[in-house]
C-alpha cells in the first residue's frame, strides 16, 4: 500500500530530491513549499511526477500550521510520513545575532516542526502507525564557530525528536533523527551572515576563518543529494541498503564528514565524563 508522505522545504535541495524518489517508488506526496511560484520550476517537476505541491510557510503560528495539516490529511484521507525538513540559517559570532534573527530561525527550524508534529500525530496514533523525521545536521551535535544559532536550533529540535521517540514509540509510532554532513545542495550558495556582519576584533578569529571556509567550499561539497534522499527513503520504509535500519536506529548519520565530526564529539564527552567522574560521584546525599 502507498504511503502518504508531507515534505516540508521541498523546493529544492533534499526535501525536493526526496520529493520525487517517493513519487518514483509509488507513494503519494504532498510536497510542501514556502512560495510555489517562485519555486515553479521545482513545483512542476512535482507535479509532472505526480505530487501535490502546497503552500506552507512553517514559521507560522501554530494555529494556522494546524489548520494546514487538516487541509493537508484531507487530499488523501491521512499523512503517514512527516518529514520535517524546511530549515534556514544565518551565521556570525553569537553577539551579533539580532532578537529578529534568533526569533525566525527558531520559528522555522524548531517552532513550525515542533507544530506540525503536534498536528498529525492523532491522526498516526489513531491508526497506530506513522513516521516523523527531523532533517537535522552534524550541527544537530556539534556547536562550531559562527554556528551558535544553527547549533542551538538543531541541537533543540534533537531534543525534542529525542524525547517525542519515547512519548510515541508504543503507539507503532517511529522517529527518525537525520544529521547531515555536507551535502552538494544550495545551502551554503544561500548561507547569510548575520545583520551586524562580523566586528572588527572578530577579524582574522576562528568565526572569521569559519566564514571564509563556508564561502569557499560552496559548490564543491562532497556529499551526493540524490544518494542522501534514498538511504533515507530506504531507512524510513525498509527497503534497499538502508532497510535493515528501519525502527532499529534514533539517529541516522548521512556523510563521511558528519560521521567523524560526530565521532569526535562523542569520544570528547567520554573523555571528560572520566576525567570528572570522581567529581561527578562526589555530589550525593
């Protein structure tokens, strides 16, 4: 039986190649997109392959985010695979960042996903099964220099996916976590540096050198989209390489690059949890 799958950000990038790879295996998709005409050429292809493009800005309230999701389970009678993908971003040092900046970007990356969520799971918990996927990144792990505020979204929109997976797993209900690495997208050509620009004493830092090494690798990313949409496409219904992982696994990381960065991580907060661990120990009753 095809599922009904809703793609948040699927005008382009992975949200879009996902899109058509769905559409290609024989499910339905409600590919949605912030401005359709603006985005035509990718609406049309959706179209072409048989998907339904919808309009949704996922920054909005989450009122009329809800209503969306009612008009939205109504083209084919349910949503059974959410995935969260629309995100944006905007880099600098973290005192630069405006109260308008740090309020949309979380608007969009952790609000309108936390939102949408919220609005199709009675509709899976009733039916007992259903799918969430969080479209994350290697920054969903790992804070780095001018990424504070993409950090701290990510990070928040982990920790909710993180929690929601125990809330909903009894209910035949699976969460999936994907972290990318650096995948050949539009991401970094659309990457925006925060409104203030980088002071004059952060010249010649590490966020200086973060910004240029952004720019610079713009177009010559090494991971492939297309490769990314299927593993995840396989992951989430169970077929091909990836199946084997479906319902097996919280996080799934996409990217030789994200893998070692996440690596690292982890092995530093091992290391610090034994070098602390008598401190740790100290603090009981």
């Amino acid at each position: 039986m095809a599922s009904v799958w809703f793609i948040t950000g699927a005008s382009n990038g992975l949200g879009l190649t996902l899109a058509l790879h769905a559409l290609k295996s024989g499910h339905n998709v409600i590919a949605a997109m912030r401005n359709p005409t603006r985005s035509a050429d990718a609406a049309k292809s959706i179209e072409v392959a048989g998907g339904k493009v919808f309009q949704l800005d996922v920054s909005r309230p989450q009122g009329e985010l809800s209503k969306a999701i009612e008009t939205a389970e109504a083209i084919y009678g349910r949503i059974d695979v959410l995935v969260n993908n629309a995100g944006c971003s905007v880099f600098g040092p973290a005192e630069t960042f405006s109260e308008r900046e740090i309020t949309e970007l979380f608007q969009t990356n952790v609000f309108g996903p936390f939102y949408l969520t919220q609005a199709v799971l009675p509709g899976m918990r009733s039916r007992r099964s259903g799918t969430i996927v969080s479209v994350s990144s290697n920054g969903g792990q790992v804070g780095t220099p001018t990424c504070s505020l993409y950090a701290a979204s990510k990070f928040s929109l982990e920790g909710f996916s993180e929690a929601l997976s125990k809330e909903i797993s009894e209910f035949g209900i699976s969460t999936l976590i994907v972290e990318l690495g650096a995948f050949r997208t539009n991401f970094l050509h659309a990457m925006k540096a925060s409104e203030k620009g980088i002071p004059k004493a952060y010249q010649g830092t590490a966020a200086d050198q973060a910004l240029d090494r952004f720019k610079a690798a713009a177009g010559k990313q090494i991971g492939d989209p297309t490769k990314a949409a299927e593993r995840m496409f396989e992951v989430i219904v169970g077929e091909g390489q990836g199946g084997p992982l479906k319902g097996k696994i919280l996080r799934l990381v996409l990217g030789k690059d994200a893998h070692a960065r996440i690596t690292a991580k982890i092995e530093q907060q091992q290391s610090d949890m034994e070098a602390a661990r008598e401190v740790t120990f100290s603090t009981d009753l």
